[in-house]
C-alpha cells in the first residue's frame, strides 16, 4: 500500500510541472525593469524572406548607422546556425518618452545611394524581404486587421517595401508602438514592440531648426528608382499601457493565426496514424500469436506444404543481413534521433526552452544529440552482437560518424553559397571548429562508450528459431522489388503528413518555425 501511494505522489508531482511552467523562469530572460526616461536600446536582428530563405545582416541595407563604432552581440551557437547578427542601430528611444518624428540619419540631409545600393534595394524589395527589429529581447511585429472579420493578426518583422507596376517603394518611416506594465509604481517592464511601416517621399518632411525633429506634409511615397536616390529614413515612437504581465508578453507570438489555422488537421492526422497502427498492431499479433509456441518447438519441419505467406520465411527473418553493420548504424542513428527529439520536447513542454531565451531551441537540439551518443552506442553495440558482427570498432565509428557526416558535409557545401551570397547565414569558421568539436570531442567518444557496454551485454533473444540454411527466394516481379517495395511502402506515411509539413514548413518561413514549434508544445 506504501508503495502504491509513493508511485501516485511522484506522478502528481510530474504533471504539477505543467502547471507550473508559467511561473518558470528561464536564466538570463528575467525580467528587465525600466523608470521613466530610461533608454531602450533597438537592436537589429537580420532580413528574411519568404522567396529566397537567404537572409542578411541589417545593415546589409542603406539603413542609417549609429554614430561610432557598429557593435555586435554576442551570441550562442543556436543564434549563429539560425543566422541572426544582432547589431546596434541609431534609434534613440527612452522609456514613456513619445517621440511625433525624428531622423536616424544626420538632421535634414538625405542618405544618398548609388545606382548600386538603389538596384540592391529594389531587389530586396522584389523579393520580398521582411526586416526584424529587436527590443527588450521582443522581436517587432505588424499588425493587421481583416476588414471582413475585423480579425487582429500578427506578422513577424516589417516589410521593406512593396512592388507596384514595376516601381518600388521602400518603407522609410515606422511608427513604433511600445507597450509598458507597470508591475510596481516607477517600474516598467517592457510587453509589446509593434511596427507600422510607411514610405514618404523625402519631399514630404519639414524639419524645424537645428534640431532632427520633423514634420510630415501630405503627398507621395518613397520610390526607388534607377540610380541615385535620396532618402530620409525616420521613425516615431508611441507609448501604451498595458495589462499584459510580462510572463504573458510572448502570447502574440505564439497564438498567430497562421499558426492555429491547421492544428485540427494535424490532430486528426496524428489520430488517423495511430489508429491504423492500433489496427495493424492487432491484426498481426492475433495472427502470429498461435504460431509462435509452434514454431519453437520445430514442428513447422513437418508442415513446410501447408505453409504459406509469411510463415515461408520465419525461420529466415532474424538471420543477419548481408549489410548488418549498415543495418546497426541505422539503428542506432534513429535512437538517437528519437532521444534528442524526445527530451527536447519535453523540457520545451516545462517552458525550459522559450523563445525569449534566443536560440536556446537548436542549441539545446545539437548538444542533446551529441549526449544521446551513449544511448546511441548502446543499443547498436548489443544489436551488433545478436547479429553476431566481428569488428565492433569499426561499427562503433561509423554509427558516430555515418549520419552526421552526411548531415554536416552537405551543410558545410551549402554555406558555401552562402558566403558567395554575403548572407548572415552562413556558418563562420569558428562556428565550424565548434562543431567539429562537439561531434569528435563528444558525440564520437560517447558512441564507443556505449558500444563497449552494449557489446558485451547478452544478444537480444528471437521469438523463433533461425534456420540452419537459407530458403531459396524465387525471382520476383518488378514490383517485388528493393526499390518498388520502398516507394509503395512510404505512400501512406508520406499521405498522412504530407499537408501538414508543407503548412509547416511554409508558414516557418513566413513567421518563424521556432514559434510554430513552441506552440505546439503549449498547445
């Protein structure tokens, strides 16, 4: 009876986690408190877009530069696969301090462009890039209304600009909506960072003396024609009061609507899986259960005549394969992948791994596999010797290295396009040397480590006996065959998930799929 109780208290000490996860506070994302004219800094992240996927730093662009020096912040290794280059810009805005209209660039003179940066702007323009703007570790948003629904929706970042008849507009002016709680009177804490970009011909703006402050006239907008161009980028700033606490701020984030739009349809689909393997699961052990005890004892020796479909080959079915060892590293590459999935979505489940918590996701991702390397080992090194293999050393290496080879071989060959783009993706060369070293340093040792255990652990024992000489398999038809059989066995599965990894893949690269992924655990 004691025993029992114990088993309870610790299950309900497991599910009281989730209902604590909101009160849990990742370190290095406490909250950050301002008083009243306090400076916020506004950080540029990168530019995205949804055509290309190549991204790039912020002043990629000829955006206005703070006066000094450029700064880059230091980032983890999630940040710099995911390519952000989080930099310093010129905005100056302070806490609770509207600002009508102001200038990022020298008061009242116009950034000039060359004919070349005016042709790279209209080509970000057309290719729809998007701009991402940091505050308070709160990446800027758009919002939007749908007049038929009057529906309120959020889009990651600001669009550039926009493509009309073949012109081009670029957004050089936004208007910044910040929004404050105060938890405690002097105290506020940061909870909204909202964009509305607009393009304003250059003509528009009236300056007053001496001073960046400006005034916007009616008229036209900011094209971007060929050759040189003048533009005046300026911004605003409006501060709101809000009653969203600051544990609450990442809720328009997460509850977009591209997010939501297919979540019945990806619970039904994971339902409709689980219920055809429910179904198979059944039928094949209702049909194989009776067999078994038979078997053992070798009395299908005296009815090899009667029988028929898969009892032809169950004496063949646990002989080891011509490539075993490639069979082990497969095998032990999926188990470690299940692993790091597995734990990585759990602790993202206890709110471990939020989004505020900048490239925590991936980093957390690639350290985890190279732990899940033991495990790894493990399973592969007992599966190498219930197929009775003889070069353990040699199959220990390659299931450390078979998979993440390929994996990184054709990353490091992709970021060499990258850097012919220039773009804030590619991985730099001491990003590389990390790697390297998490894979040689951590994950290869780890695999031989388990090996040895599993290795000399006792072989996995087989339901029936194997045969001491191979059935001889007729030619089979062309459908029959290694190729065939594997295009027409992955119909199903691919149908079962194929709509719903285009929508996620599709709005990952519209919003962002670290949202999409930290929504589905909440969810």
């Amino acid at each position: 009876m004691r025993q029992k109780n114990y088993i309870l208290f610790v299950i309900l000490q497991f599910f009281s986690l989730f209902r604590i996860e909101q009160g849990f506070y990742v370190p290095g994302v406490a909250p950050v408190e301002f008083r009243n004219g306090d400076p916020i800094e506004v950080k540029g992240i990168k530019i995205t877009s949804t055509k290309t996927v190549v991204p790039y730093e912020y002043y990629s662009l000829p955006f206005c530069r703070p006066q000094g020096a450029i700064h880059y912040i230091s980032e983890n290794l999630g940040e710099v696969m995911r390519g952000d280059r989080i930099v310093n810009t010129p905005f100056a805005i302070s806490m609770k301090r509207d600002v009508k209209c102001d200038t990022t660039c020298s008061p009242r003179i116009p950034v000039s462009l060359s004919p070349e940066d005016s042709e790279n702007l209209a080509r970000r323009i057309r290719e729809e890039y998007h701009v991402h703007l940091l505050v308070d570790n709160l990446p800027c948003t758009t919002r939007y209304q749908i007049e038929s629904t009057n529906e309120v929706i959020y889009e990651n970042g600001y669009r550039l600009g926009w493509e009309d008849d073949g012109h081009y507009y670029v957004n050089n002016h936004l208007d910044i909506i910040l929004r404050y709680h105060q938890p405690r009177p002097d105290v506020y804490r940061v909870v909204g960072f909202e964009v509305q970009p607009q393009s304003i011909d250059s003509s528009r703006f009236k300056f007053a003396s001496d001073s960046s402050e400006c005034a916007i006239a009616d008229g036209g907008s900011q094209e971007v024609k060929k050759g040189i161009n003048n533009i005046i980028w300026t911004y605003s700033v409006t501060w709101e009061e809000s009653n969203v606490p600051w544990a609450s701020r990442w809720d328009a984030y997460l509850s977009m609507r591209d997010v939501q739009i297919h979540w019945f349809s990806i619970v039904n689909s994971i339902i409709v899986i689980l219920c055809l393997f429910g179904f198979l699961s059944v039928i094949i052990v209702r049909t194989v259960r009776k067999d078994i005890a038979k078997y053992n004892k070798g009395e299908e020796l005296d009815d090899t005549l009667e029988e028929s479909g898969w009892k032809l080959v169950h004496g063949d079915v646990f002989r080891p394969p011509p490539s075993s060892m490639l069979l082990v590293n497969f095998v032990g590459t999926g188990i470690q992948l299940i692993g790091m999935v597995a734990i990585t979505v759990f602790f993202a489940m206890l709110g471990m791994l939020s989004p505020a918590s900048r490239g925590s996701l991936m980093s957390a991702a690639i350290v985890l596999y190279c732990l899940m390397g033991l495990v790894a080992g493990y399973h592969a090194g007992r599966l190498y010797r219930t197929l009775r293999g003889t070069s353990p050393r040699k199959c220990a290496f390659r299931t450390a290295v078979l998979f993440p080879s390929v994996i990184l071989g054709t990353g490091f060959l992709l970021n060499f396009f990258l850097i012919g783009k220039h773009s804030s993706g590619a991985i730099p060369f001491t990003t590389m040397i990390a790697l390297l070293l998490l894979w040689f340093g951590v994950d290869l040792p780890l695999v031989f480590l388990g090996f040895h255990f599993g290795f000399r652990k006792q072989a996995y024992s087989h339901p029936v006996r194997t045969n001491q000489i191979p059935r001889q398999v007729p030619e089979q038809p062309w459908y029959l065959h290694t190729l065939p059989c594997m295009l027409l066995a992955g119909i199903l599965p691919f149908g079962a998930v194929f709509i719903e990894l285009f929508f996620i893949f599709s709005v990952g690269l519209r919003a962002n799929l670290k949202f999409i992924f930290f929504e589905l655990c909440n969810g």
